[in-house]
C-alpha cells in the first residue's frame, strides 16, 4: 500500500503553506484525495457543481480490501451488508464461492457524505455551485474557471488542480486528455427471493446478454439490487427487463451510470504549461475491467495521487495499481468472447479446492488468484489462452 497512509499522523512540515491544491467534482475520489491531503497538512479546496451535497444513491459491492484503503476515513454509515459467499449460475449448473473475509455493501451516497464531513472536519473548504468550464496556466500557477450559481463567471487560483469529476471529466478534456470509452450499468431495486440469504450475492453468466454477467446484490435482509453491465444502455435495461419477468422480480425502481472502460493505462498527470494537473478515480479509469468495478481502485489512485502531490510527483501506489488493472484487462480479454458452454466449462472446473482459493483471495488481488487457479487446474489456462487468441479486442461501447 501506499506510503502516504490513511491512518492519523501530524501535518507534514512545510506544508501549512502550500500552495492550495483545488479538486474538481465531489465525487468519492475526489472528496477522499481532499481529505488524504489535509491529513499532510496541505491545503485544498473542492469545487462541486451541484448546489448543495445531494449525491444520487447506488449499491456498490467491494471487497474487505476497502477497509484497508480508507482507513479511519470510511465512514460506518456507508456499510449496509455484509457478503459471505457468492453463487455462481450458468446453463442449468451452479457454484457455490464462501468468503475467507466478507466483501461489503456500500451505499454511495453514504460514503460521499461521510467524506465530505471528514474533509470538512479536516479543514478543506467544499464551494458548492462551481460548475467546471475551463482550466489555464497564470503565471506561478493555474487558474480553474466557473460558473458560480450565485456570482457568475469565477477565477479560482490553485496551485496542483486534481480532476476527480467522473467518467466524461471536464478536466480531462481541458487538459487534453482524450475523452474515454463508456458502458452502462443499470441495476433495478427488487425484492430477493425468499430461498436467498442477505449475506449472498448471486451472479448468472447469460452471453447472449451481455459479454459481463448479472448480478442479485442484498443490501438488507429483504431487498437487493439486480443488475448488469452491457454495451449499449438501450440493449442493457431490455435484457434486464427480460431477465426480471423470467425470473419473476418486481422491479421497484432503477439505477443507472456510465462506467469507464480501462483499455490501457491512463497516465493521471498531465501539465499545463508546466503546471501539475492529476486525475482520479473515474475521471482516470481506474476500473477493474474484469468486473468493472472501480471504488477500490479508484481510492487507490487517490492515494497514489496524494502521495505524488506530497512527494513532488512520484508514486510508487499508482505504479502497482497499473499492474493490477493491466492484470484485470488481460483477464478480460481472455472472458469477453466466452459463450455459453465456456463458462459451463469453467463452473465445472471449479472443485472444492479452487472455490476455496477464489474465496480466499479477493478480486483486488488478481495476479495471486489467477496464478492459484492455474497452478491448480492447468486447464482454466489453456480456457484462458483460447480466450485470448479468439477475443479481438472490445467492440466498441454504444450509446
């Protein structure tokens, strides 16, 4: 982990007087890179368009991996379940994956107000109504252009200015990064089904659906979230439509957002005219593309990029954080042309042992399970390089 801890320390010396650092977009990694930068002792402030904290709600799955990387900072309130074990469905088979430790339920819109009132408390000023609309170099340092709901055009000074305002970042774009490559999620609130423990996930590999999977994820004794990750939304809530009145769920409400899709590296620094601009969590594309999920890994790069801020712009965080999600890619190279008997194939394969070493180790740490799985069953590796030489690379994401 990063040498810039999230456990408590003093201020950094020297740092009370730095130069602000200014944060674009209160989302989660952007409230969190805030926060770990206060805890250093250098100032920041956060700029958020919206009027006031109002974060849209979504279930979010991660794994125990989460609590290490917030440290104090997870706020308890974010926490709404527990998840033990994971059942696996594909073309009439089953697979049952218990948890060495429990993956957790988060409620996003929990997790971003508990940020912010621990950014807060830490002395980071948070400017509500600032929408984005520019970014220039002025003199010594960078100026951050708004819209203020209240006074109109503003120049805000900074120093570093980090963009952590989501998947289609202003930031990015006026920095010159290039724009990414979405896919949607669309996830429905349902009831689970009364043969179902809250402390379970469940998840079915349909291909004919969707080149991911679907999924059944509690976040209370009686309720869930059923969803899945597609390539176009349109095409993505039909399916999910489909597979609710197959399967009998009510769907009481949705959810919905556009993911990014890691397909290499994204370097998080750029300059502007010889000044430091960063990038996080989504606005970065710090998604593990195996799953496409990206709250663990997109705090990571807000360590790394505290820790680069801190230490003058290296980061040893974010260097093996580029290892883990090029792992996650190869492996979804590998999945992503997978039809219907392959993944038979693979529930198949899964003995009790190598369930027992996909519960043991989580989906942060990909390198150490992939190369468990093989060294004991050689044949998910020959599955996997099939995979490889037949995948062609992602289509193109949809509209």
């Amino acid at each position: 982990m990063s040498s810039l801890s999230t456990q408590p320390d003093t201020p950094a010396k020297g740092k009370s007087n730095a130069t602000p650092v200014a944060v674009v977009g209160g989302s989660a990694a952007g409230l969190f890179t805030a926060a770990l930068l206060a805890r250093q002792g250098i100032k920041s402030q956060v700029l958020e368009q919206s009027d006031r904290l109002d974060p849209i709600a979504r279930t979010l799955i991660v794994t125990h991996k989460f609590r290490n990387v917030l440290g104090d900072l997870l706020p308890p309130s974010a926490i709404v379940n527990e998840i033990r074990r994971f059942e696996l469905f594909t073309d009439g088979r089953s697979a049952t994956i218990p948890l060495h430790k429990p993956d957790l339920i988060i409620e996003r819109s929990a997790l971003i107000k508990g940020l912010a009132e621990e950014a807060q408390s830490r002395g980071v000023e948070l400017k509500f109504g600032r929408r984005f609309q520019n970014l220039r170099a002025n003199g010594a340092g960078l100026i951050v252009e708004c819209d203020s709901v209240r006074d109109g055009a503003e120049e805000i000074k900074a120093g570093t200015v980090v963009g952590g305002d989501g998947a289609a970042s202003r930031v990015a774009q006026s920095a010159g990064w290039p724009r990414q490559e979405t896919v949607p999620l669309v996830q429905a609130i349902v009831d689970l089904p009364k043969d179902m423990s809250h402390s379970t996930v469940r998840v079915w590999f349909v291909p004919d659906d969707t080149p991911y999977f679907y999924w059944l994820i509690p976040d209370s004794e009686k309720r869930g979230v059923l969803g899945l990750i597609g390539e176009s939304t349109q095409s993505t809530r039909r399916h999910l439509e489909r597979f609710m009145e197959k399967r009998h769920f009510e769907p009481q409400s949705f959810q919905g957002a556009r993911i990014p899709l890691y397909k290499k590296w994204i370097p998080v620094k750029r300059e502007v005219e010889g000044k430091p601009v960063y990038l996080v969590g989504d606005a970065a594309g710090q998604v593990k593309v195996t799953t496409i999920g990206g709250l663990v890994t997109g705090f990571r790069g807000a360590l790394g990029v505290a820790e680069a801020i801190a230490n003058g712009g290296s980061s040893s965080e974010l260097r093996r954080l580029r290892w883990e999600l090029d792992v996650h890619l190869l492996l979804r190279k590998a999945l992503h042309r997978f039809q219907q008997p392959d993944y038979s194939r693979l529930v198949d394969l899964l003995d009790t042992q190598a369930r027992q070493q996909l519960g043991e180790h989580s989906r942060d740490d990909a390198l150490k399970v992939v190369l468990r799985l093989f060294m004991r069953e050689p044949r998910l590796l020959l599955m996997g390089l099939r995979g490889l030489l037949t995948s062609g690379g992602f289509p193109a994401a949809r509209p």
